[in-house]
C-alpha cells in the first residue's frame, strides 16, 4: 500500500514537473522569438514605422505618442450621427481644438480669410507626427508662402479610421459652423478596405454620445487584423505557419510580387468589387449636389495606395505578402477596385474636381508605406505638395475669373 502510494507520489510529482518545464519552455521561446524573430507587422506598427523614421523623425514620433498616453482617452461618437472625433485636450505635440479637431482652436472667422478643410482619415490626421508636421499644417504653411496677400487657414478635419463616408458626414456636420470656403475629401482607400470586410455597406448612426476607450475604438472600425491571444502569441503563431505550409495552405515564400495581383478574390468580395466604383462615384455625387448648394468649392483625391506602387521596396513586399493569409486576394481587390475607380471616372464627364493620386509614389524605391497603409513623414510631405500644387492652381482660376468677372 506504501509503495503504491510512493508510486503515485512520485508519477504526480514527475507530472507536475513536466507541466512546470513545459510551460516554462513555452515561456522563454516566447521571450526569445519577440526579441529576436522579425517582428510581425500585424501588430507591431511602431516597429516597423521605428525602421523608416530617421532617428529625428523617430524621436519627435515617439514624444507624439507619449503626449497621446498622456491625454488618455480622446475618443467620441457623436449621438444620431456616423461620425466620432476626439475631446479637447492640449499636449506639447498633439492639440485637439473645441470642436474635436487636431490643431489649433478655430475662432471666428476674420473678415477676407479664406478657410479650407481637409478630410481624411490617419494620414491626413498625421499618425506619429507632431502637429507641425501633418499635412493640414503644411499645406497651409506653403500656401501662405504662395499667396502672401491672401489669409488662409487650412483645417485639420482627419480622423483615425475614418473613410469618405464618414468624411462627408463629418463636412456636413461642422461646415458650417467652421464658416468653410473649400473643402478637400482624401479618401478612397480605406473604403476599399472597409468595403473588402463588410461590403458596400453604409454605416449606422450612433446610438449615444459616449467616450470611445481603445477596445471601443477598435470594435468600431473593426480593425481588419485578429486580436485574439493565439494570433499574439509568437509560438502560437509559429506552429501555425508550419502547419499551414505542410498543408500547402500559405504562399510560398519565393512568391514573385507582381504576380501577387493575380491570387484569386474570393466570391464574395468579387461581388462588392463589381458594385464599389459606382458606390464610390455615388457617395461623391451625393456630396457634390450638397455643397454645391452651400457654395462650397469642393476637391476630391483619390490616395496613393501600396497596391498601386513600383517598385515596392523589401519591406513593402513582405507587407503585401503578410496580408494573404488573412485576407486572401486583398491586394487584387485593392488595385482592381483603384483600376474600376480609374475607367469608370475616365469614362463620365465629371462635374466636380477629381484627381487620381493613385500612382504618386510610382517610381520611389524607399519605404514610403511602412506598414501598408500609412506613409512615412517623406511620404506625408510629399501628398501635401501635391496638394498644395492642387489648390495653388485653383486658387490662380479663382483669381483670374475674378478679375475677368468682378461680380
């Protein structure tokens, strides 16, 4: 009976032990593989944008983040709406006036100043960039330099997740008490995305006027990358990746990029595709006929993508590759959406201002999308070049109609 229990003892024990060494195993490969296994882009923005920043840009990227911690949360809805911005709060890098907006308050408006919004989502906000050093606020700065006789203020109306719908919303909302000249829509891009996920869907309003922490920020936009433990972990993660390649399940390693346009989309997402360009084309009306009314002079880019870019740099093409695997044929839907939006606009005589940015970064070998979507601080000066280049030329039409046409 003592040796049976001795047995016994000693099996627990030797059972206990296993567990113990096991878990601890687990444990430091973990450790190892986060430390010194390439970082996962999809979740690990800051790594990857810490890899393209110069080390100046880098270090104002990270005070920026800081003074974000700092304020804590920023988010919220707007009740009977479709749009969510921020709370007011002040920080030495990152401002957010009354009315919800980065940058600086937004006062009456003086006599003979001319005010023009930007909408956006996190590129035009200026993800990882100081105040001074978004796109509203170089724009503004460079079209001052252009035309010193005239008062302009660019506005910053950009929000994280945002999307032309949204966008157009958030104009509708605040136009009027901004006391707007001119409003400039950037977006296209993450409708796409958004239209891959859940179809051309148009939005519900919210049902409260609550703050937005991150896990609720998160649930709205309905982040596109898996935030469950296993997707976390870097063992959990590797196992998968092994299992999937001896299924046959994952693209191959030595996948040539220019063929990477030719995976196949799922059914699905070919239906919203065949539908999204005359979505697209319908939301843009939509606004259109709206400010026209108001007599607002309206703008609309198309953005630059990843998809549409060449060369893409090794970085860039380890991006796209990474996304098959969760979101098969995203890179074909992507570019083929760009290439409906691109005929389908080409072949209508378009009432309002449109312009394609699709293939601004064409050409440039660096990174300039450094995790897919946002671009590097090279990136962000350059869209506000080509945007001031834009309004610069509207603005000399604008001036020799009126002094053709004083009335």
């Amino acid at each position: 009976m003592n040796t049976r229990k001795r047995i016994d003892l000693f099996s627990y024990k030797n059972f206990t032990i296993s567990i113990v060494l096991t878990v601890l195993y687990f444990s430091i490969a973990e450790a190892a593989l986060w430390f010194f296994d390439a970082k996962n882009p999809l979740n690990d923005l800051e790594y990857y944008a810490s890899m393209v920043f110069s080390r100046e840009e880098w270090k104002e990227a990270e005070k920026f983040r800081n003074d974000l911690l700092k304020i804590g949360i920023r988010g919220r809805m707007i009740k009977g709406t479709i749009i969510y911005n921020y709370r007011p709060a002040n920080s030495e890098t990152a401002n957010f006036n009354s009315f919800g907006f980065r940058g600086r308050e937004i006062n009456k408006k003086r006599d003979g100043e001319y005010r023009i919004g930007i909408v956006g989502a996190s590129r035009i906000w200026g993800s990882f960039l100081p105040d001074n050093k978004t796109i509203p606020y170089i724009v503004e700065k460079d079209l001052r330099t252009k035309f010193p006789e005239m008062d302009i203020t660019v506005i910053n109306l950009g929000v994280e997740g945002s999307n032309l719908q949204r966008g157009i919303a958030t104009a509708k909302h605040f136009y009027k008490a901004m006391e707007l000249d001119q409003i400039v829509f950037y977006g296209g891009f993450t409708d796409i995305g958004y239209a891959y996920i859940f179809g051309n869907v148009d939005w519900i309003p919210f049902e409260s006027d609550t703050d937005m922490d991150e896990e609720t920020f998160r649930n709205l936009i309905r982040a596109i990358y898996p935030e469950k433990w296993w997707n976390k972990s870097r063992v959990v993660n590797l196992v998968i990746s092994s299992v999937k390649a001896e299924l046959g399940l994952t693209i191959a390693k030595d996948i040539v990029y220019d063929d990477i346009y030719d995976l196949e989309i799922p059914p699905l997402q070919k239906n919203t595709l065949a539908e999204f360009p005359e979505v697209y084309f319908r939301r843009i009306m939509d606004s259109y006929n709206y400010f026209k009314e108001s007599g607002i002079e309206q703008v609309y880019i198309l953005p630059s993508t990843i998809q549409m870019k060449q060369p893409l740099s090794d970085l860039e093409k380890k991006i796209m590759a990474n996304y098959e695997p969760f979101l098969p044929g995203y890179n074909a839907f992507i570019r083929k959406s760009y290439e409906g939006i691109i005929s389908s606009f080409g072949n209508r005589e378009l009432p309002f201002t449109f312009i394609d940015q699709s293939l601004l970064f064409d050409g440039e070998t660096e990174t300039i999308y450094f995790d897919g979507m946002h671009v590097s601080p090279q990136g962000s000066r350059k869209i506000a070049e080509s945007i001031t280049g834009i309004l610069s030329d509207l603005l000399l039409e604008n001036q020799a109609a009126t002094s053709q046409d004083p009335s």
